[in-house]
C-alpha cells in the first residue's frame, strides 16, 4: 500500500549513520553562538522573537553539541500562565537547527517531533541541549531536551528532528527576493536561480 502523505520515514537513527564532527571553522566548546541572521524569530534580539542564547557545548563523544537558554515572557502564554507548546516546539526547531549549522550548512528542518513532558510556567528559564546523533549524505539527525530553570534541572521536553542538507538555490528559488536583496544578492543572482 503506498504511504499516506501525512505520514513521513521514521526519525530513528540509521544504523549505517556516523558522528559527524563540529566544522574546523565552527566555534569551539565554551564558546557563544552569534544570531545567524538579524531578523530571525529564534535567536535574533527581536521584540517578539524566542530570543534563545547559544553556546556550543562538550560533547563526551566527540561530537557537535549546543546548549541554550530562553526566558519564558508574558506575551509567550498558551494555557494562563504557562508557555504556548509551539514555542517550545520553535525552540526546539532553532536550538536543532543550530547545532547541525556548527557541522554543516545551509540545512532546513524536514521533520521535527517534540513531547511535552511537564508544564513550563512563565516567568522560568529553560535550559536546552542537542546534539547531531548521526549523519547519512545530506541527512542529519538530531536530539535536543529541555529542562526547568537549571541545566540539571527537571525534564520539561524532548525533541528529534531530521535536517536535510541544501544548496544555496533553495533560498534563491524560494526566499521573498527583497529579503534576498537586503543580504547583498543582486535581483540577476535570484532571476538566474529561478529561470
Ligand atoms: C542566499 C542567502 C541564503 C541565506 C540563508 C542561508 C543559510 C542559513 C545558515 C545558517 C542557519 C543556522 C541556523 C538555523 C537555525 C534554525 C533555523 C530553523 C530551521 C528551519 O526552520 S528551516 C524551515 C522549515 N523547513 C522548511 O521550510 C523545509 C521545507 N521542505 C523542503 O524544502 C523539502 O521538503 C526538503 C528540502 C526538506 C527535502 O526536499 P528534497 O527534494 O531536497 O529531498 P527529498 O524529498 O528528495 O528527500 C531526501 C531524503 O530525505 C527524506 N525525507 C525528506 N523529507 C522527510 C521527512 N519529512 N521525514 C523523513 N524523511 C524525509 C526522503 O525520504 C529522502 O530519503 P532517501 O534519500 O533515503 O530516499
């Protein structure tokens, strides 16, 4: 029977996949992650953005790991005080993305599953961590977990999630072009990609 379009491959980690290390260009254990862009909802110092702080972290195995901290607002509410559940999911989706960025990039989310696993009242921190499990071709696999107000602190959710690897048209072709513009691409570069 063919597969329902909702339902995608599993985000198990395959069996012929491999650690793959930190880029010799990426940040170092210790060190902070700038924003990657100004503008970004996750990571950005924007007024309503998730405003995460990144570090790269010590990964035992000598892999590619970030830890991140996010204050929970006011204006971040789902049920009355605590914190809406597709922001932790977005969190997830940019603390996910980050770490893959310190092993290879530009890659997109293509599958993310995140479990909620205690109420996250307003007003706390959350500390989170993920690292890049395995990588096969342009596929990686990533685990990322929160916790309350500490980084031992209580589990407040878990997350894995697929990043494939794209090329550069994937944003020429699909970006809205004066965003590409306002980063230095000239309308000839995006006309080009999109011919
Ligand atoms: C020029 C200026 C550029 C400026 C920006 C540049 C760089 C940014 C740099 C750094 C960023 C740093 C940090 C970022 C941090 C956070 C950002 C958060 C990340 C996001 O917020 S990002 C937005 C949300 N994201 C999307 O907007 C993606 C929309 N989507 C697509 O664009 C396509 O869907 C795509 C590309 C994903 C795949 O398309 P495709 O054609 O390339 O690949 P294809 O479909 O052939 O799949 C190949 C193999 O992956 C398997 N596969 C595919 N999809 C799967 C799934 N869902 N589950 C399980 N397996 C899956 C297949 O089963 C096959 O597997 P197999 O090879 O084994 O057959």
């Amino acid at each position: 029977m063919a597969a329902s379009p909702t339902t995608s491959p599993s985000l198990e980690l395959p069996a012929d996949a491999t650690l793959p290390e930190r880029h010799p260009e990426a940040p170092a254990p210790g060190e902070p992650i700038p924003p990657h862009s100004a503008v970004c909802f996750g990571c950005a110092d924007v007024p309503h953005g998730l405003r995460l702080e990144f570090r790269v972290a010590e990964d035992p195995a000598g892999g590619a790991a970030v830890a991140a901290r996010m204050v929970l607002r006011p204006d971040q509410q789902g049920a009355p005080g605590l914190l809406h559940g597709g922001l932790l999911t977005a969190a997830f989706d940019e603390v996910l993305g980050s770490v893959v960025a310190l092993v290879t990039r530009p890659c997109v989310t293509a599958r993310l599953e995140t479990d909620f696993r205690r109420p996250m009242p307003i007003g706390s921190t959350l500390w989170l961590h993920a690292r890049v499990d395995g990588r096969v071709g342009r596929k990686l696999y990533v685990t990322g977990t929160a916790r309350l107000d500490a980084e031992d602190g209580p589990v407040v959710g878990t997350a894995k999630a697929l990043f494939l690897k794209v090329g550069m048209e994937h944003f020429l072709r699909n970006s809205r072009p004066e965003d590409l513009e306002a980063l230095g691409v000239s309308a000839e570069q995006i006309r080009a990609a999109r011919s």
